[in-house]
C-alpha cells in the first residue's frame, strides 16, 4: 500500500445467503459486492456514486468494519481491519473515524439531549480530557450555540439536526470522516450550507472524506476522486472532473444522463 493511501480494500467480495424453499435445497447466495479493490488517499475526499442496489453502501460498511467481507481484506493505515474481532479491539478504528447517515432525523435518539448525543463518542471510545468543553466547542464549529447542548433534537430543523450528526461524527477528531447520502434528505438551501461546511471542516482539520451520494453536483463540487458502481462492481473510477466530464464507459453515461445535478450554491 502506497504511503499516502489512507484507506484500502482489496478483492472485497460480500454474499448474502438466499432462503431454501426446503431443508434439502441447495443454499443459494446472492452477490452485494464482487470484487472490488479501492484506495482512499490520506486527506482527499472520495466520492462514490451508483444506482440503488450497486453496492455502495456495503463497499462503505466493509471499509469501516461494521460488517465481515466474504473474502477480500481492508486496511486502515496500513493496519489490518478485522470485522470479526471484538468491539473493543476496534476502539482503533472508531477513533480514527467518523459517521454521517442520511436521515438527520432518524439518526439522533430523540431522548438524549444534543449535548449527549454529541458526546457518545467521547465516552464510548474512553477519550479523556474536558468532555463537555469539547462538546460546547465542535457545536461551535458545525455553526451551532454551545447552550443548544441541553436542547433534544426535535426542538431543531433538519438542517440543524445534520449539523449535530456532524458534530457528533468528529467530535473525537478522527481521521476519516464518511457520508452515506447525509445530504440527500434536506432542501437545496440547506444542502448548500452543509456543504459548505464540509469543505471548511476538511480544509481546516485536514479531514479524509468518502461521500456516498445521488447527487452528482455534491460531488463534483466535494469529492476529488470518484468510483462508479453497478451491480457491486466498480466500472469507472478517477479523478472527478475527468470521470464526470469525459466518462469512459457506458453505464456511467447514462448514470450521469439520469440523474439530475443540483447546483449546491444555489
């Protein structure tokens, strides 16, 4: 592995099996991800774009441990992840990354406060240090009040409530930082403010970022490189302005046809 690639997968493969019909019947698999190799450069952003069902989201739970690839292997600076392992030899590679869903509003406990929410990772993980100062200060930095800490999440608008899964994604400061579609369910407006965002928190920390996204716009204004998935297969993969504007191959041209680009400064 390359000294300045920050995250590797190689020969994943991840089969599910199907149900038998009888006890005697064959057991039959089907096939979420089929070989895939991907490098994710230390303090680049990655974007991964695909049809549902293409496999980008169990490429993306492989990569950070939260399932056990049928064959294939994953490193994390060049430390092997092992998902089978106990939960607290991964304590590791917790730390060093982060997580942000795609719905801000059923990714937050609606009985915790923000300020517990924010802070799980914290505890979780046995960091140490003034918690709840750390707390104050990355509500800060996603543009949120400190006080809003003893607030529950339903006193809070969608965007607002992204900004608290950020928060919550990088309070322990990680390395790595990944989004499965968190844009998708807010409107344009705020899409733009929680970009913005993005690129100033990744600018400012030097955050690694892979972005799993429909939105084409997202990416090209977020993601230096990108991989085009189909049917748990990588198609295309480079830079995002070469892949986006001179694609090489079919399937990612009419991917691209298809969907519409929403221009995230609007």
């Amino acid at each position: 592995m390359s000294d300045d690639v920050l995250l590797s997968g190689r020969g994943l493969t991840r089969r599910h099996p199907l149900p038998r019909s009888t006890l005697f019947e064959r057991r039959a698999f089907t096939t979420a991800l089929d070989d895939v190799d991907i490098d994710v450069r230390d303090g680049t952003s990655l974007g991964i774009i695909g049809e549902s069902g293409s496999g980008k989201s169990t490429l993306v739970r492989l990569l950070l441990g939260l399932d056990t690839p049928t064959r294939g292997s994953v490193e994390f600076a060049g430390r092997p992840v092992d998902a089978n392992a106990r939960a607290r030899s991964l304590h590791w590679l917790r730390r060093a990354t982060g997580m942000v869903f795609q719905d801000p509003y059923a990714s937050l406990d609606p009985r915790m406060t923000v300020g517990r929410i924010v802070g799980e990772p914290l505890w979780a993980l046995d960091i140490g240090g003034d918690r709840p100062a750390r707390v104050r200060e990355v509500l800060e930095d996603v543009g949120l009040d400190a006080e809003m800490a003893d607030r529950f999440p339903h006193e809070f608008s969608g965007g607002q409530r992204q900004r608290i899964a950020i928060a919550r994604a990088i309070v322990h400061r990680p390395r790595l930082l990944v989004g499965d579609e968190p844009l998708s369910a807010l409107d344009v407006t705020v899409r733009a403010q929680i970009l913005a965002l993005l690129q100033e928190l990744r600018a400012r920390d030097g955050l690694s970022l892979v972005m799993v996204s429909h939105d084409i716009g997202i990416v090209q204004n977020l993601c230096d490189d990108v991989v085009v998935m189909k049917d748990g297969r990588v198609v295309e993969e480079g830079p995002t302005e070469k892949v986006l504007l001179q694609p090489q191959v079919s399937y990612t041209r009419r991917l691209l046809a298809s969907i519409p680009v929403i221009d995230p400064t609007i």
